[in-house]
C-alpha cells in the first residue's frame, strides 16, 4: 500500500505535512509518497525521510487560484502531481489540504469519474448520537438534480457500509419536515426516486434527527451541506469554548471541572474534526481524501490514517458496485 501527500496544500506547509508524514512512516513501515518542493521537504525531512520518497513538484495551487484552463495547466503542482501517481497505478490513494475546488477540477481532469456517475460527492463523517452520520454532499455541488442526490445516496451508503462497518444503512434526505411532502422543490422529487432504489431508505430527516443518530446516510445539496457543516463545526466550538469558560469562572467550578475532565476529555475528542481529518470526494476514479486548509500534523495524519483504511477494505471498488448497481433506478431520461 501506498498513499500520497500533497505536501504544499495546508495553510501552513509544508511543516505539518512534513511532520505527518514522518510520524505515518514510523509507525506503518509503509511507504508514502511526500509531493512538493523537493529541496524545502529534505531541508525539513533531515535525517527522519526513512520510508518515504520524496517527489518534484515546484508548483503551487494556491487557495486563491480560480479553476480555470490557466490555473489547470500548471502541470507541476503538486495536486496534479499526486494524482499522477494514482493514475499511473504508483499509489493508492491521495491526500491533501489544498484548494478544493482545484483537486476536485485536477481530479475530473486527470481520474475521471466512475462509470455512470453523474456528479462526485464530498461526504463528512458528522458526530451523531450513538457514533458518526455521513453527509453528503457538502460542497461539491452547489446546484443538484434529484438524480444527483440519488447517486450520492448510493455511494454514501457503501461508504459507511466499508469505513463504518454499518451494514444495510438507514439512509435519509434532509429537509424542514419529515413529512414526504415537506421541502423543496429538489427535495420532493428526490424522495420518489430514493424510495425506489433498493436502499434502506427512512425518508425525511430534519437537523434533530441527523443529530439524533437516526439516519446512517443523509444526502442534501453541496450548498445546504457546505452550509450545515460549517455551522456544526462552530457550534461545537461555541460549547467547548463556553464549557471551559464557565468551569473556570469560579473556584467550585473549577473543582468539579477536575473531577469531569475525563469526560470533557472524550466530549473534545469526539467533536474535533481533526480526528478523522478528511473527506473523501467519493464518485472519482480514484480514492482522494480532502483535507482542510487549516489542518495541522495531527489532522493530516488522521486523514492518511482514513486513507489507508479506505484502500484496505477496497472502498474504490465497492463505490463503483454501487454506481452500477443503482444505474436502472435513475430516471430513464437522464440515464
């Protein structure tokens, strides 16, 4: 096994890649394939390179770049560089905190989508009651047909299926009401189609619900998904950064914040995104894993961990299964 790591993608590379990459060397004995500025990573690496292989590529998809031919045709940035290798069948999967919009345009371009897909799909594994929910998309696709979250619900079930281990997942579509009835325009004629494709559907969930751990799956538009997720996140910031202002307001406070810091602990633990530290853009030719811009070591490290245990139970492979299998429940006019 051999995974890539976009070593000039965080906010701050390429240390944190760099330091990832060498504690994912050390304890895997694998090799991993470090692609950036060569004479930046070895000044970095020093002695601590054993195990992994450095390549060449100088070139830089900023944050900033726009997806444009121009930008697309730096052939020597290290996101296209790193697919590279998994086109060639060198790796197995590829990891970065790069641009976005840039890997997902370098892997169109240069992977290809699976066969029948119509659209790939960012999923994020959100903590739920009871252990985690992936949804998808959130923030591939700003704009959705109902076909679209079809397939979306197709790969986000084998997703959770292979990295979870959820078997028959409860699948369900977001919306403000449970009712089949309720949302938009997007939402009501995806309900039909998701309740005829063979998957364990549940119907309709609200925000409650997903929280709540009733559904394993829940597909929406990458703009309500980007949206959800970026709110989630800064709540569980809000809580944790009260809780700690709040156990330390007082010397009684502070007592029992001693005596609950095991369990703040493990509340921490579980609502840090950087503990899975990537999210697969499922639907492409190949297992890439984005990471974000502001990821450090620890996260990097967790999304190479993702990685490899995607390539040990051969996710590619059971995504495209999923695709061709679910191909005649699509809409015969857009299939």
């Amino acid at each position: 096994m051999r995974i890539v790591l976009d070593a000039m993608g965080s906010d701050n590379h390429p240390a944190p890649e760099v330091d990832a990459a060498v504690e994912y060397a050390r304890h895997y004995s694998e090799p991993l394939y470090l692609v950036g500025d060569a004479p930046r990573l070895h000044e970095l690496l020093g002695n601590r390179g054993q195990g992994i292989e450095i390549v060449h590529a100088p070139d830089v998809f900023e944050m900033s770049d726009h997806i444009s031919p121009g930008s697309l045709r730096k052939v020597q940035n290290s996101i296209g560089a790193g697919m590279d290798l998994l086109k060639d069948g060198q790796a197995d999967a590829f990891v970065s905190a790069g641009n976005t919009g840039g890997q997902m345009a370098i892997a169109l371009a240069r992977l290809g989508r699976l066969r029948g897909l119509k659209r790939p799909a960012l999923s994020a594994l959100f903590p739920v009651s009871g252990g985690r929910c992936a949804v998808l998309d959130v923030g591939a696709n700003t704009e959705c047909k109902p076909e679209y979250l079809l397939q979306f619900a197709q790969l986000g079930a084998a997703y959770v299926e292979q990295v979870l281990g959820v078997k028959n997942p409860r699948v369900a579509l977001l919306s403000n009401g449970e009712e089949a009835g309720k949302g938009n325009d997007l939402v009501k004629a995806t309900y039909p189609l998701l309740q005829a494709s063979g998957l364990n559907f549940i119907g309709n969930v609200e925000g409650k619900e997903l929280f709540g751990g009733e559904a394993d799956v829940v597909v929406t538009d990458g703009f309500t998904g980007n949206v959800l997720m970026k709110s989630a996140e800064a709540v569980a910031k809000l809580i944790t950064e009260r809780l700690r202002e709040e156990i330390t307001s007082s010397f009684i406070t502070k007592i029992g914040g001693l005596l609950a810091r095991p369990a703040f602990r493990g509340l921490r633990k579980e609502l840090d995104p950087a503990e899975v530290g990537a999210v697969p853009l499922l639907g492409i030719n190949g297992l890439v894993f984005v990471a974000h811009g502001r990821s450090d070591s620890r996260a990097l490290l967790s999304a190479l961990r993702l990685a490899r245990q995607s390539v040990e139970v051969n996710l590619l492979s059971s995504l495209s299964q999923a695709i061709e299998s679910g191909l005649a429940a699509l809409p015969v006019e857009t299939a």
